[in-house]
C-alpha cells in the first residue's frame, strides 16, 4: 500500500513538474508575403516577459504550455498563440486594414494616405538623408517634388533656404510655416546666424509631411501661401520598454578650393601683364590655412515603452560638430519627453510634448577670413621664424585675425504643448492644445586688443528674446451613414507672438590680457556716434476660426471643404481680418467595378482650388511712424546760446487700409500604383496666382512729409505654375534581396505681371567701385531672381569692358541693362534608392536643380586684372584677355553671371544589421547596426565658385535678392561612422 502511494505521489510531481516547466520556444515571423519580420515585439501575456525578432525575423523565448503569446508589429494585425506543445511555431503577421494604411498628417489631424484629396507628400524616418543633420529641412532634401532647399552656407547649422511651389512674393518672403506636433512655429529669428529650427533633435523625428497646394494648406490660411511642414516626432509604443543608443563620428574637409594662382604661377602671371610684384618669398596657400579637417560627434540615447494606459517616449542628444573654417563650431545639447496618458476608458486622452535645447554657435569672421584668403598675396609667409603668425605692414594676417576675433551665440529654447481629447459620444471628440515656445539668446561679437599688429578693441553685445503663446479648442465628428462617411472639423485659434531685440557696443579697449566681454567697462570709448545702443520690441497676434468637411461615398468619391478666418494685428484697422477657403474632390477610379481586372492597385484623380494668404510682412506697418534725430533739416536752436534740440518727423504715415497678400491655387493630381503597389508614382498640375502684392513704394508726390509708404499693389500678380512627377519602385524576393528605387522631377514657370515698375531692383553687389550697384531686377513678364545687368561682349581696343549698347544712343549707362537670366531653377530634380541582402544595405540620394544662374560677386569683387597688377590674388580667368588693360574696372555684368546647373550625390550610406545572437548577447540586446556615410561625394557642374547651392542674402530694402555669390562658407566633404544598439 505504501508503495502505491509513493507511485502516486511521484507520478503527481513529475506531471505537475511538467505542467509549470518553461522550455525554450523557438519559431520565425514572417509577412503576408513570406518574409521573415525583423523587431517583432514577442511577449508571454501575463508576465510581461518579452523579446523582439532577429533579423531573419527569429525568436527564442522561454514559455510553459498553456501560455499565450502576443505577436505585434506596427502595420500588422497583433496575433496571439496559445502553446500547446514546444514544437517550432511558424507565425504569420496579416496587413491590418486600419493600421496598414499609411497615415498622413494633415492639418489638425490626419487621414488615410487614400483618402487625401490635396497634395500632400509624407516623408517617414527610414527615409530620411543620412549623415550630419543640424536642421529638419536637411532630412528631406531632395525627397519631395516641388520643393527647393538649399544650402545657402556650408557652416555649421547655418539657414536652409526652402520654397515650395516657386516664390510667390516680393518682400513677404517664401519661408513655409512649420508645425511641430500641432504647434505652430514663428519664424523669427532665435538670435545669431543659426538656423532656428536647429533646435529639433533630428534623431527624435518620426515623420515629415509636407501640403503643398492650397485645399491642404488653407486650413492654416494667412500662414499658408507658402505651403506647409508638418513635423512629428516620436511616441512610445504600448509593449516591452526599449533602449536605444545611437552614436556618430565624422570627419570633414574642403569639397573644393578656388582655383587662384600659386606662389610660382602668381610671380610669373604678375610680371607677364605688367604689374607691380610684391615678393617675400613665400609659397603660402591661404585658403588651407584658413581651414582645417573638421570632426564631429553625435550621441543621441533614448527610452520608450509603455503599457496599456501610458506611453512615454525620453531622449537626449549631444551634437559637436567643427566647421571646415577654424573657429567654427556648433555645440547642441537636447532633451525631449513625449508622454500619452488615457484614462476614462479610453475616454480622456493627454499628449504631453516637451523639448529644451541649448545651442552654443562659434562664428568667425566669415567673409573677411574667406576674402583675404583669396586675395592675400601667396609670397606672403604665413609664419615667421620662431612660427608666429607673421606681421604684414599692409594687410592683416587672417591667422591674427582668427586669434582676434570671436563670434559667440548661446541661445536656450524650450517648446512645450499639451494636448487633452475627450470623447463626449462616439465619434465626437473635442481637444485643447495649449503651447508655449520660449527662447532667449545672447550673442557677443568682440574684437580683441593688439598692440602689435595694433587694433583697439570692441565688443558688440546683443540679446533676443522671443515668446510664442497659443491656444486652441477644436471638434472633430466622424461618423457614417450607410455608404455615406462624413468627418467635421470646427475650431478656434489664438496665438501670441512677443519678440524684443538690444543691442550696445563700446570702443577701445586696451591689450591688457582681458576679453572685453568680460569686463565691458575696460572700454574707453561709449558715444552715440559709433556706439549708439539700439532695440526693438514686436508683439503680434493671430486670432483665427476654422472649419473642415469631409465626406467619402462608398470610400471611392471623397469631398473635402475648408474654411478658415484669421485676423492678424499685422493688418490695417479696415482690414485686420481675412477669409481663406478651398475645395477639393478625388475620385478613387481603382474601387471601381470596371477596374478589378486592371494592372493598377491604386488610382485616384485629385482636383483642389483654394486660398491662402501671406502675412510675413514687417510688424506695425499700418501705423504711423517718426523718428527724432538731430540736422540741419529737422532741428533748429531755441536758445542762440545752446544746443540744437531734436526734431522729430514722420518716418511713414498710417495706412489702415492695407490688406492681407492672397494666393489662390488649382492643382489636379493623379496617384497610382501598380502590380499590387510595387510601382507607385503621383503626378500634379499646379498653378498658383498671388495678387495683392504688398510693396514700400515712394510717393507719386514728391512733396511728402515721409518718403516711403506700404500698400497693395492691386493689379500686380506673381504666378507659378509648373507640374510634378513622383515614381518609387519596390522589390524584394525569398533570398532575402530588396531594393527600392525612387525619383521626383518638377518644373517650374514663375512670372511677374502687372507691375507698376519698370525694374525693381535689389542684390546689393559688394566690391571696389560697386557700392550702389544691384544685381536683381524684379521685371514684368520676368520671374522673380531675375539677374539685371549689363551684357558684356569682350574688350575694346583700348583694353576697356564693352557692353551691347541696347538703346542704341552709343553712350555707356544703365539704360544698357538687360534681362539676364533668373536665380530660380526652372527644374528641379532627385533619385534615390536602397538596395538591401541579408543584414546589409546600400542608401544613396542624387539632387540637382538646372535652368537657374549664380551672379560671382566673389570674381566680380576680387578677381580682376587691376587687382593682380598690385599682387593680389586672383584665378586666371581675371588674366583671360591678354589685350585688357590694367585699369580697367570690374562692372556688374554678365562676365561674371554663371550657369548654376548641378548633380550631387548628396548622401552614400552603406549599414549592416548585426544579429546579436550570432555573437552570444541576445538576451541583453534586440538589436546592432554599423554604417559608413558619405556626404556630399561629388558635384556635377559648371559653377567654378566653391559651389553651386549658394544664396548671399544681398536684399535692398526688404525686396529679396536670389542667386549671389559673395564669400560664402565653403562646402564640406564629410566621412560619418554611425552605430547603433537597442536593448
């Protein structure tokens, strides 16, 4: 008997032994098209014990019979399997109708990729350019038609010029407006010559969309004429917590030198053209002295996860990356918290957004660094005997010009919103945004003292503070009625914008070993002749109702209205507020009955009209304005014995009557796929027409008390039309190669009608002898950027500059001048792709631009042959006409106008994928990538400036100026080594 029950006994621990044993459970994830499924999140439920798949989609996890596992993948449709045994479990992840849909963001929301009826174009984070990014624009570069980015400087987080759809106003500008996870940006200057939207961690972006026409844009109206950039960053996702480290170590150099003559070519070509030689034997290439190899580093850690009712998503980022140019630098350290809280059933939900960021910005005196380089004579030693920058009795050396100078900006920025939704009933929601954007910058500009070269001192002191407030209550309401689906949209805006700006400066300062900036009172000179302080304070606000219909029949006849009315303080009293509609209708042929046995998966025919206006005009333009100053025409003596009192005068009259700049748009759009969308593509017809142009005009009677005013030029339209072309192509097989190629082209017709001027000119050109010349003209019939200017056809015979004599009067003068050419690139152009096998992968992107041209200011200033005589630096084409004379000046003409084309190969990336359970750490890291990026490999072009994507900011006035060369920052070849690990 005993026996039996010790049977018993042992028989029953051995099964319950059995029962509660965990056992490895091992299997593969796959797609619905067979393909193994890297990062799937494993989990047992229960437990919360999880794990993600390897890349050839793999997993190993220990399990008992009887538990569940939960399979999820962003995309798929989560699936849980029960163990019945430990055999291998073959999974297969099905595409989710909700979640596959690619979802674009719109504005104030977002939509199904299908059900979008304007042009808009989404850019996800797998798609971005490699490499050094300071500034989110750099991430899309070449990745969406239509849009135009460029690099106007090759400093560290300098400005990125962008347009989208052409230029469309003469002094309001074509800066698009940016919206980071609902908050809509300012696009003020946070101080220094950064750009301002380097304070965004690129690493923390999840996606770029990009409206274009106005049925997309007109839902932000008076801020919408020049498109819009939706930015949104990244979220936890509900599952295992995750921990991710990424790192980045580069090296950069000078893409390319101007060609200007050696020590040896320089002493023969002066003597040959019969100028006067200066020789100190030396053979000192300056522009290497000036420059350095550059390196750079970025660190970027973060943490997400989350559980049913929260998600949360935490980063910081270091970025240091040298400029090319000693002495420059750009240091940025981030810190980001995305958190989502829901509660209530599901019924509440808060987004919290916070990111704080400090940028330090070291500058050095850029273009007097860049033109002595160039023209400092190259028998000049850079060093003396005991390698002391040397001492020139006529020219300072740029390398104690480097030890003298100092550019310093330290700005802090915090951007912060929240967001709460509340369900009231199925279907309707209604949410609060709430947002603050404080920045404060402090930026000092000092000269130091020198005894030997001797120099007094300076320092210049400013500080910017910008403060960005907004509020906003909105409903939304989807619902369906049968076939019928309808989404309402309603809301209000508030948004206060308060900008304030000082400047001081104070004289000579003494060589006593302390920087002025750390003691300004050392100074010895504090007038307001030289050292007049100076400041400014803007408040502007933007209260604004809007409203959105959408309506799809049958999810294949979709309909989408908008309305929008802004009021802004910019504006005149009569006009302060301005009604922005748009309409558009789709029409999804694919859902169609005929179309089932067709090759396309994807059809739809967009057709949108709309209105947006412009209101990035100068603040308190509509009011009246004097100044008090101190001459013989506004002050006069009230004491024979005393000082002249100041006298004040009008600097400009009210003018309550100015209205908003309006652009109205069509576009008709075609999207499609093919062979089940491995072939997608979108084609769009636009023509966008601004009227309303505001301008500063002089008075038509000269006898006014202020000599400018600003108001609408009624008749005077701008107008770009142009269309677009967008292809990408995927594939991938069994064996594990993909690859996917894509590539847009847009051309681009601008015009100006109508215009009051006969030429309106801008581009300040710099240089001996041109300091009131203009190298722009705004001209009708013309586009913007249009180069204005003389035409040069060769040398006379007394060696002089000759010019097509276009009147016909046989005299010399600016009634010569011609249209030229414009700066705006009538096509634009990108190719990219990836190719990958197994855990390696290939990433390149190609961009170029044609059709535009680049005025040389740099050769128009310094590279001419009266320079070369007295040994200054040139290249040979200043010695090109052997019959020009030595006297001869350098004009603003079409000599120095260039063609502009260009190809780049903007970004070579090469990765592997490592497998760590290849290397025995899997249970500790999900996750390892290496890669090596190349940045700016080569450029296809013409140009023989340091390179073609340039943009001098050269405006006169306020009136734009587009296409000037003159001294820019040199572009840099850049070597990255990047590593990334997850746990």
């Amino acid at each position: 008997m005993k026996k039996i029950r010790f049977l018993m006994l042992f028989f029953l621990t051995v099964f319950s032994v059995a029962g509660w044993a965990q056992t490895e459970v091992t299997g593969v994830v796959l797609d619905d098209a067979n393909f193994p499924l890297p990062g799937v999140n494993v989990l047992v439920k229960g437990i919360k014990k999880g794990i993600v798949t390897d890349i050839d989609g793999r997993f190993t996890i220990k399990a008992s019979v009887g538990d569940v596992i939960e399979f999820s993948y962003i995309g798929l449709e989560t699936q849980e399997v029960t163990i019945k045994n430990y055999n291998k479990l073959d999974i297969k992840l099905q595409s989710s109708a909700m979640q596959l849909e690619d979802l674009v963001v719109v504005g104030y929301g977002s939509k199904r990729k299908r059900d979008v009826t304007g042009a808009v174009t989404s850019v996800k984070n797998d798609a971005f350019n490699r490499g050094i990014v300071t500034s989110p624009e750099q991430l899309i570069q070449g990745k969406v038609s239509g849009v135009n980015i460029t690099s106007a400087s090759g400093e560290p987080g300098s400005n990125q010029a962008i347009s989208i759809r052409g230029q469309g106003g003469v002094r309001t500008g074509s800066t698009p407006l940016f919206v980071i996870d609902g908050f809509a940006l300012d696009n003020s200057s946070t101080g220094g010559a950064t750009n301002p939207l380097s304070f965004i961690n690129a690493d923390d972006i999840e996606s770029i969309d990009v409206l274009k026409d106005a049925s997309a844009t007109a839902i932000y109206g008076s801020r919408g004429a020049n498109g819009v950039i939706l930015i949104t960053t990244k979220r936890g996702k509900k599952g295992q917590s995750k921990v991710t480290y990424s790192t980045s170590l580069g090296t950069s150099s000078m893409a390319k030198e101007i060609p200007v003559y050696s020590a040896d070519a320089f002493r023969a070509k002066v003597v040959e053209i019969g100028g006067q030689l200066i020789d100190l034997g030396g053979s000192t290439n300056w522009q290497k002295e000036i420059t350095r190899t550059a390196f750079s580093q970025n660190h970027n850690l973060n943490l997400s996860g989350g559980a049913d009712n929260l998600t949360y998503f935490a980063s910081i980022g270091h970025q240091d990356q040298q400029g090319i140019l000693k002495n420059s630098e750009l240091k940025k350290l981030s810190g980001r918290i995305n958190l989502t809280q829901k509660m209530f059933n599901n019924r509440l939900k808060i987004d919290l957004n916070l990111n704080a960021t400090n940028t330090k910005s070291e500058r050095p005196a850029i273009e007097s660094l860049i033109g002595t380089a160039l023209s400092l004579n190259p028998t000049y030693p850079a060093y003396d005997e005991n390698r002391a920058p040397s001492i020139f009795a006529d020219v300072f050396n740029p390398l104690i010009r480097l030890n003298l100078y100092e550019d310093l900006t330290n700005t802090n920025r915090i951007i912060a919103n929240i967001s709460p939704s509340f369900e009231i009933i199925k279907g309707l929601d209604y949410k609060l945004n709430l947002g603050v954007d404080n920045s404060n910058s402090d930026r000092d500009i000092q000269n130091r003292p020198s005894t030997l070269p001797q120099q007094d001192g300076r320092l210049d002191s400013y500080y910017i503070s910008n403060k960005n407030n907004l509020i906003e209550n909105y409903i939304t309401y989807n619902f369906d009625l049968g076939e019928n689906n309808f989404s309402l949209l309603a809301g209000h805006s508030y948004q206060k914008t308060f900008v304030q700006y000082r400047h001081w400066s104070i004289d000579k300062f003494k060589d006593n070993g302390i920087d002025p900036k750390y003691n300004p009172g050392l100074g010895q000179e504090l007038d307001l002749i030289d050292n007049l302080p100076s400041g400014s304070a803007i408040k502007n606000e933007l209260q604004s109702f809007f409203g959105r219909v959408g309506y799809s029949l049958k999810d294949r006849y979709l309909l989408t209205a908008t309305f929008r009315r802004d009021g802004s303080s910019k504006f005149g009293s009569n006009n302060k507020y301005g009604n922005f509609p748009s309409f558009a209708a789709g029409w999804r042929i694919s859902e169609e009955e005929f179309m089932k046995s067709s090759p396309f998966s994807n059809l739809k025919l967009r057709a949108g009209w709309g209105r947006t206006g412009n209101q990035e005009i100068p603040s308190k333009i509509t009011q009246a304005s004097s100044t008090t100053s101190v001459t013989g025409s506004t002050s006069y003596p009230l004491n024979p014995a005393g000082t002249f009192p100041g006298g004040t005068t009008y600097a400009r009259f009210a003018n309550p009557d100015i209205q908003w700049e309006v652009s109205s748009q069509t576009n008709v759009g075609l999207d499609f796929g093919l062979f089940n969308g491995a072939l997608s593509g979108t084609v769009d017809y636009f023509n966008k027409v601004s009227d309303n142009i505001l301008l500063e005009v002089v008075p038509s009677d000269p006898i006014q008390a202020a000599s400018t005013y600003w108001t609408n030029v009624k008749d005077m339209t701008i107008t770009n039309k142009g269309l677009e072309l967008a292809l990408a192509y995927e594939y991938k097989n069994e064996n594990g190669v993909s690859f996917s190629l894509g590539g847009n082209v847009s051309f681009i017709d601008n015009k100006i009608e109508n215009s009051p001027f006969t030429v309106l000119t801008t581009g300040s050109a710099s240089g001996s002898g041109l300091s009131s010349a203009t190298i722009n003209g705004y001209v009708n019939g013309q586009p913007i950027g249009t180069f204005y200017m003389k035409e040069f056809i060769g040398i006379n015979d007394q060696g002089m500059s000759m010019f097509r004599d276009v009147n016909g009067d046989g005299l010399d003068t600016d009634a010569d001048r011609v249209v030229a050419g414009s700066a705006l690139p009538d096509k634009l152009y990108s190719f990219y792709g990836n190719i990958a096998y197994k855990g390696f992968d290939l990433n390149f992107n190609f961009n170029g631009v044609s059709g535009n041209k680049i005025y040389d200011n740099t050769a128009n200033s310094s590279f001419y042959k009266a320079r070369l005589a007295k040994s200054l630096n040139t290249t040979a084409a200043a010695a090109q006409y052997p019959s020009e004379s030595i006297t001869n000046p350098a004009s603003i003409s079409t000599r120095y106008l260039k063609n502009g084309a260009f190809i780049r190969l903007n970004n070579l990336s090469l990765g592997y994928n490592l497998n760590p359970k290849t290397i025995g750490i899997q249970d500790w890291v999900s996750s390892m990538r290496f890669s090596l990026t190349g940045q700016n490999l080569f450029v296809i072009t013409d140009y023989d400036g340091y390179d073609p994507e340039v943009n001098t900011d050269r405006s006169v006035d306020g009136v734009t100026s587009y296409g000037i060369d003159y001294l820019s920052y040199p572009k840099a070849r850049t070597f990255l080594f990047g590593f990334n690990v997850s746990f």
